[in-house]
C-alpha cells in the first residue's frame, strides 16, 4: 500500500468508503455481516488505515457495524464520519449527534470529522445559523475529534467561499472523477482547496460505478492496458493535491482489485498521452449522459415505493446501451416513473440536485 499525507497522517492512497456494502435484503439497513466483515477486515490487514462512514448510511447501521467489526484494528485504523447536517435544528444537535456517533464507533474519539454535504443552502441556514463551526472547533479542542473538514456538494463559487469561511479547516471531501473535471468544486476547486492549505478527499471516484462499467462508447476511448477502473483512479492518484480516494466497494474482489491498483499509485504516473485519452473519454460521455445520478440512494426510500437510482439507470441507458436493454431495466421496477407524487422530499437530499420529480415526468413519457 502506497500511504500519502491528509492533515500529517500517514494514510493509505485507498480509503474504504462504508456506505455500499453487501446486503442480505433491498433494505440499505441489512448488511450482510459475515461477508461485510470479511472486507473490512481484509482491507485493514492489506495497508487501508482509512474508514470513511456517516450517521445516515446503511440506514444509519453502517458506524456501530464497523465500530464493531473493526474494533480488533482500532489503533492503527482511523475512523472518519460525518455530522448530519440536515438534521440539525439547533446548536445542541451537533454535540448529541457527535456523542452518539463516539458511542456507534465504540471510540473516545474520531479521526476525521466532516460536516457533511454541505451546500449554499445548509452552510447558511444551518452551519452559520447555529454556529457549527465553532462547535466543530470546541470539540476538536476537547480530544473528541483530531481532524476536521467538510464535504461538498455545490457550485465552484460556493466551495470557495467555504473553504475561506473557516481557518482550521484541515481537509475537504469533494466528487471528482475524469468526468467531473468541471462539475461542483472540479479541478479549478481542488487546485483552490491545495493552495489554501487543504488536504483532499475524493469521492466518486467512479462516478457511482458508471466508471467502472462504462458504455461500450466509452470503453473504445480506454486502452485496454489498464482496466476503466484502473484508469479512473489512477487519474486521481496522478494529482498531487490527492491525498486519497474514497471507493464505496460492495464485495471482496472489488476490494482486491482496488488495493492492487493502490500498491501502484504515484503522482505523475500517467503521461500526457493517458490524459489525452482521458479527455476524449469524457467527451464521449458527456454527449450521452442524461441524469448525473451516481446511485448514492439519499433519495431513498421513496414514500411511495419507486426505486429512484434504478429509473435513472433504466434512463441514461437509452443513451448508452440503447433502448431495449433501457426496456429491460425498467421493466424489472415494481413501480414506474408515472406513480411519482411530486412529493420532492428526495430532491431536498440529492448531493447533485437533480430535479427527480421533473425527470420522472420525461421518463413516464419516454417508456409509456
């Protein structure tokens, strides 16, 4: 395992990311325990000492599942985990929440703490309404927390202002991918964040999988020296403002895989060629891509049954796979586009704000 620095700690290239494990159900909360487990605990005897989770993931079971899993590895792993933002109402949500997430992990301390997914609308309304920076730093004070920073999901002019908003920021989290070089914080954002003296996370490194399995379209771009998974993090890992990058892997030999790819990780590894290859993937992509979904299911559970991240897929796959394989995933819903309510509860959670209930609308039409 290649290791690199995020707030001086020595960390490996490849952070695990917890919020995609295997399930033994299609409810996020039932993590397949043995398989899960086995993972985790692999990833930690194989030189990844960084384990990305949050309050709300697996239905909020993922921080007590790997508090419990990896409590054998606990000195020399480091946990990482994310206030809620959206469920604070006042000051003192921040301090329950963090005592609760201390107690899920079974730890006197976090590693790194992250106000999570933050937005123009949640860095107004709630970190500086409440004052949560300043909570942030008192807890930090206190021993509870060692490193603090944020995760982003917002335009370039919101990230910068965020990154200015607090001078104790160590570390953000952006998404970033050979794809997303111009979306959200992009690379102009990671170059800002570096220069400021902020080390980088990166999430999304394969764009919620589509990276990893890519359109016959796209997969011509690639050279077949290296698998699309291998390219895309390697993109990353050739950037020296990366500390690291986070994969959500939901089964061992994704595991396997991506720890092989990390032991080979350096900056400047890929030459202007592989860049070049790169850039005309993305121009194939961005010609085809019609919902930037990445199946991260913060919209879910829909009040009314629809599976929202699998009717994107069935969605862009009109674009990328043709219609009749876009026929087939969609015929396999237990409810179609048209059942959306216009509710919009999932559009208040969506880190790519995607407007779900208008695009519901335009897929009814497309598959009626």
């Amino acid at each position: 395992m290649k290791y690199r620095l995020l707030a001086g700690e020595k960390i490996s290239a490849l952070g695990f990311g917890c919020m995609r494990f295997p399930t033994t159900s299609k409810n996020s909360g039932d993590i397949d325990a043995e398989k899960s487990t086995a993972m985790l605990r692999y990833a930690a005897e194989n030189g990844v000492n960084y384990f990305d989770t949050a309050y709300v993931y697996h239905d909020e079971k993922s921080e007590s599942f790997i508090g419990e899993a990896l409590k054998p590895y606990r000195d020399k792993i480091h946990f990482a985990t994310k206030c809620p933002t959206w469920k604070v109402k006042c000051e003192e949500d921040f301090d329950r929440f963090l005592d609760e997430q201390l107690e899920r992990l079974q730890t006197d301390h976090i590693d790194f703490y992250l106000i999570h997914a933050l937005d123009k609308d949640r860095f107004a309304n709630i970190v500086e309404k409440y004052n949560i920076i300043d909570k942030l730093n008192k807890a930090k004070a206190e021993g509870k927390i060692r490193h603090i920073g944020f995760s982003f999901h917002d335009d370039l002019e919101t990230f910068k202002k965020i990154v200015d908003a607090n001078p104790a920021w160590e570390f953000c989290q952006i998404q970033l991918n050979y794809i997303n070089t111009n979306y959200q914080a992009g690379l102009e954002g990671l170059e800002y964040a570096h220069e400021k003296g902020l080390d980088v996370i990166i999430m999304e490194p394969l764009l919620g999988g589509k990276l990893a399995n890519p359109s016959p379209q796209v997969s011509k771009m690639l050279s077949d020296e290296k698998t699309p998974v291998e390219w895309a993090m390697d993109f990353l890992w050739n950037r020296k403002e990366i500390s690291l990058l986070l994969s959500g892997m939901g089964a061992m030999e994704q595991v396997k895989a991506n720890i092989a790819y990390a032991d080979k990780a350096e900056v400047g590894m890929l030459t202007d060629k592989n860049l070049d290859m790169l850039k005309s993937a993305k121009e194939v992509f961005d010609k085809m891509a019609l919902v930037p979904c990445t199946k991260c299911a913060y919209c879910m559970p829909c009040p009314f049954g629809l599976d929202i991240p699998k009717t994107f897929e069935a969605y862009n796959a009109t674009a990328s796979a043709g219609m009749n394989s876009a026929k087939e995933i969609y015929s396999s819903l237990q409810k179609g586009a048209d059942k959306c309510k216009k509710c919009k509860k999932c559009e208040k959670v969506c880190p790519q704000s995607i407007k779900i209930s208008s695009e519901m609308t335009k897929i009814a039409e497309i598959f009626e």
